[in-house]
C-alpha cells in the first residue's frame, strides 16, 4: 500500500498531541527557574517620569527589578523593522526607536517599562503591580486618518507629523486618464478593522544563560526560529550567533503573529544573564490582546472606472496603513508588497495606481497577521466589484465575468505575473454549488415569513510565500528567504529529515514523511523529521545540482538502499558519481549573499555536518 504523496495515511504528529504529549514551550521547565512579570504602561501616550522599585525589590522571592535604562546600558538594541520601504521621493522610511523596555516614554496601552524576576509566577505578578511609575499623560491618536492631521501629538521624533512613509505603485498619469474617460466610476472609502491574535497557545519564552559557556538557550512559540536568532544576535546584540540557540519546540497555532521577535524574548534572554537563573515569561490573555501584533488598520478610498460595456479601464486606491506605535519586524511590506500588487484581482485590469501613507497612532503594532495584505486587497476590490454591479444594475457574477482574466500568462500593473488560471469555470462550480440560480425563489419564500435573504460573492488571488530571497532582496527585504533541507540515512537503515521551515499545525511531519517515502520507498515508521533547531541545523553551505544530476543521485540512493548497500559503500558511489559531474559547486554564504541569486537549476542547502552530500564531496 502506498504511503507517498496523496495516500490517505495517519498523521504521524496527531497521537502526542490528542493524548496531551505535545511539547510546548510552557512545558519547559529548569532547575531554579524564576518567572518574570512585565509592568506594563495604562496609559496611550505618557512621558515615564520615574520608576520606584524599591516596594517590589524587598518582596518575597523577587531576585530583581529592572528597567528600560539598565537595559540599553548593557548595550541591548532597538527593535527593528527588517524590510525597507522607501518614499517615491526616496526618501528612507522614518523607523522610530523601540526599545525592549521603554525608558522615557511609553507609546501604547501595554507598553512595558519594567519586569520583574521572581521564584513563582504569583510572587512576580505580585510585586509588579507593587512598582511604581509616575506619568506625565500626553494626548493621543488612534485612528490612522486622524494621525496626519496639524496639532496632533508626535509620537516619535524620527518621524515628524507621525508620517513613516509615501509609498506608490502602478501608472498615476494613465490610470487617472482612463477614468476621467470611463462611462461610469464607482468611488468608496472603505475601513478595513483592525484585528487581534488569539491563538491556542498564547505567547512564552525561556531563557537560560550558561555562565560557564558564556551561551544563551531561547526556547520560544516561534513560527520562524532563524529569523529570531539572527535578528536576536545582528541587531538586538543579545549574544553572538554562535553563542545563541533557539529552540522552538511544538507551536499551538501561529497564523503570522508568532513570526515575530517580541520585547519578552529579549528581555528574558537579558534577565537570564543578568541573574544568572533561567526566565520564563508566559503570556496570559490580556498581555496577548495588548501586545501581540495586530492585522489590518486600513482607511482606503478607490475609484473604479468602467466603460460602456462594463470592462474596467482604470482603478486607482489611497490608502492610510496604521502600523501603530512602532515599527515590526515585517511591518513595512504588509501595505505594500503584500497588499498593493494583489489589487488586479482576477480581472484584466490594464491601468492600476496604489499610493500608501503608513503613520504612527498610539496602538499595538501591527504586522503580518491572518493573510498579510492580501485580504485587504480582496475585500477591497471585490467590496467595490459588488457595489458597482449594483450601480450599474447589472448582476455580479456577469459584471466579474465580462472582466475576468482569460489570456495567460498574464502581467499585471502591478508586479504580480499570473501563470495560468480558469476564474469563470471556479465561478461557475461556486454557483452551481450554491444554488445561485435558484437564489430568488428562496428569497422570495423568506420575505413572506417577514424574513430578509441576501447572497453574495468574492473572487480573490491569494499569493503565498515571499521567496526566493532574489525577490525578496529586490523589494527590500534586509535577509533572504531561501529554503533548506537535509536528508541523512543512518547506518541502521533509519532516515531523518531536517527541514527549514517550522510547522505550528500544517502537518510538517507527515507531509515530509510522504515526500521522502515516494523517493526512497521507505516506511514511514523509519522517519524522523527535526525542525529548525538551530544546533541540529544551521543554513551554512549551498550545494547547486543541475536537474538531471540531481536525478541520478537520487535515483542511485534509492537503488542503493533498496540494496542495502552499507554506507560506506553508498558513500563511495557518490563520491565517484560527484566526480564525475563538472559543475557541481560549493560556495560559502555570507549574510548579504543569502538576497542574491546563484548559479544553478537547483539548490540543495546544506548544514555543516556529517552528512552523505558532503562526506560525498570530500571523498579522494
């Protein structure tokens, strides 16, 4: 029986967690391990005028108080966003500083300003509600169309007017042009509502300092524990890299807002050092509702020109993006490349323009988070699809079907490239599916129960992924994105699987387990997948195979195993095979490289470990 790819098959992750054997990184715990209780500002906007510590430091099983100031003292950095955005003038973004632990301000309801390591988790709640902080309260702003206006408080003086940055894509000259020119223009403003994580697993860290290694362990509910080792040690100066492991065990549920490095994990990493016991922060649900980064927060108004045969000639949008009080990790890519390039829909649109002004106001900030820009294009086009059926007194399936693509490839204005679709036939399976057609006889039956019966319809693109790192580098990403996997073949016959990405609920384990069953005929039972922890696996070396050497290795792996051939053997056999291929390369990657793109059909990413590939490659 096949176990390969599309077999029906028991997930290999599911017995631990549905017997209660998951691993979270809650479970973790210690020897001497203190807890830690952030103070964490009531107030929008207020100046911090002072911090009395004195009441909490002589309470029961407090180990220390600590403060933004003795933070930046030992030399921690700001927090930073990692993709740059800059104006259409060229103008940088203006990024104000956002320190772990706020020191003289405090710029949203939440903001922490001081923690508190104590023995138990009560004792260090305890004694942070006994610290006390005098404010100075500012005025405040929290809706993003209100934070431009003249006389509004400034929230940062890096960015004067709590302007960050003009961004714009698309042809403003022809796009206006068309629809001055349209037989018919639809125009709304439309407000698309900020919203809050609420995962199963709410946010947590431990952190443990190895005084005698000098080394730092994070574990840490982490969608992606690369990014957060990297930006932890290049920019937050934590620890060098080397000196860093991160560890992000079973993740409950992430859905973007577990991407990013948060004030806690660096400020348990510090704790830890600076107490010498081990931290661990676990967020409850009024911490996660604060601080967990936010989604969405648009004020947009769009025009939608058509002409007389209701094909669209133009479609122009300005939206205000509220990244609220700071700037996250990915903050600046969300209103613009993962937004404005959707904005051609499934339709045939030839003239699009998109201007973005993203602000300061004082709310949590806002970053990636349940789709990223991309359902806030779809609600926004197909919201003004919809109302221009109706002004145009046409039905909405017919009005999307006159202006769906139907010639591919397909370029749209805006960047995005679409290969090959069939829109009208996923139309027309909806309908049938719903009954569309008999829709007003059922609304006719419910209006004579006094009943109102409405139906509607959306079409959406959903682009996913922002990889290779030769995109992702062009449009201002600060890192690459590139993948990485290893396949090891143990001398028992046994096989394990280190992969790059980190599952939290996607089904990583079985998934792989089928990939690699189809190529090696393997029973799944002989599988162990291991995800991203990083002294397991390091992105390190690429090794680049064009497709038909690639083959054959794979091909010469499988026949060698079904064989039982012992490894030395294998590894003798690759090593001529490797031999005899000319353009295989090694290259050693340095952090700038990893944005650009290299030589080869295919990349194969390999750790510095003992692994067949480079035992292969070494061979004489």
């Amino acid at each position: 029986m096949s176990e390969g790819i599309s077999a029906r098959v028991l997930c290999k992750e599911d017995k631990r967690f549905v017997t209660g054997n998951g691993k979270y990184t809650d479970d973790v715990t210690n020897h001497g391990q203190c807890y830690a209780a952030f103070v964490r500002s009531p107030h929008a906007h207020a100046n911090v005028k002072s911090i009395d510590k004195s009441a909490a430091e002589a309470m029961d099983g407090v180990e220390a108080v600590l403060d933004g100031h003795q933070l930046t003292g030992d030399g921690i950095g700001n927090i930073i966003c990692g993709w740059a955005v800059n104006s259409k003038d060229g103008s940088p973004m203006n990024m104000g500083a956002w320190s772990a632990l706020a020191t003289n301000k405090v710029r949203y309801v939440g903001d922490a300003v001081a923690v508190v390591i104590a023995d138990s988790p009560a004792n260090a709640k305890t004694a942070a509600e006994a610290v006390g902080v005098d404010y100075e309260v500012l005025s405040s702003v929290t809706d993003a169309s209100k934070s431009l206006e003249s006389g509004v408080e400034q929230i940062h003086p890096e960015a004067p007017g709590n302007f960050i940055f003009d961004w714009e894509i698309g042809e403003k000259d022809p796009t206006e042009a068309a629809i001055a020119g349209a037989a018919h223009v639809t125009e709304m403003t439309i407000t698309n509502n900020r919203v809050s994580p609420n995962p199963m697993e709410p946010r947590s860290a431990v952190a443990t300092f190895d005084a005698s290694e000098d080394h730092y362990t994070l574990y840490t509910t982490s969608q992606n524990p690369h990014v957060a080792r990297l930006v932890l040690s290049a920019f937050y100066q934590v620890a060098p890299e080397h000196k860093l492991r991160v560890i992000a065990p079973d993740v409950g549920g992430g859905f973007g807002a577990k991407i990013y490095i948060y004030p806690e994990e660096i400020v348990c990493l510090w704790a830890s050092m600076k107490t010498k016991r081990s931290v661990k922060w676990t967020s409850d649900r009024t911490e996660a509702f604060l601080t967990d980064a936010h989604g969405r927060d648009h004020v947009s108004t769009a025009r939608m020109g058509f002409d007389a045969n209701n094909k669209i000639v133009g479609f122009s949008v300005d939206t205000i993006a509220n990244l609220g009080a700071y700037m996250s990790l990915f903050s600046s890519s969300v209103p613009t490349y993962l937004y404005a390039t959707l904005l051609s829909g499934q339709y045939n649109i030839e003239n699009i323009h998109c201007n973005v002004r993203t602000v300061y106001t004082n709310t949590t900030p806002v970053d990636a988070y349940r789709g990223a820009g991309r359902p806030e294009a779809c609600f926004l086009i197909e919201r003004i699809m919809e109302t221009a059926a109706r002004e145009l007194g046409v039905d909405p399936a017919e009005l999307r079907r006159a202006n769906f693509v139907r010639e591919f490839p397909h370029q749209t204005p805006v960047i995005m490239a679409y290969d090959s679709g069939d829109f009208e036939a996923n139309l027309e399976a909806s309908m049938k599916a719903a009954d569309y057609a008999g829709f007003e006889g059922r609304r006719s039956e419910a209006a004579s129960r006094g009943k109102l019966r409405g139906i509607g319809m959306s079409s959406y693109i959903e682009a996913c992924g922002i990889a290779p790192s030769a995109a992702v580098g062009s449009l201002g990403a600060g890192v690459g994105l590139w993948e990485s996997a290893e396949v090891r073949v143990n001398p028992v016959g046994t096989v394990e699987i280190l992969i790059g990405s980190h599952s939290h609920g996607q089904g990583h384990e079985i998934t792989f387990a089928q990939l690699i069953s189809d190529d090696l005929d393997f029973h799944q039972t002989m599988f162990k997948l291991f995800m991203v922890i990083q002294t397991r696996f390091n992105l390190a070396w690429v090794l680049t195979v064009p497709d038909q050497e690639l083959l054959a290795c794979r091909r010469l792996l499988k026949h060698l195993i079904k064989l039982k051939q012992k490894p030395r053997k294998l590894l003798h056999i690759c090593s001529k095979l490797m031999k005899a291929t000319s353009s295989l390369k090694m290259a050693k990657l340095r952090l700038p490289a990893l944005t650009k793109p290299l030589d080869g059909t295919r990349f194969v990413l390999v750790p510095i470990q003992h692994t067949i590939c480079q035992k292969a490659w070494n061979q004489d």
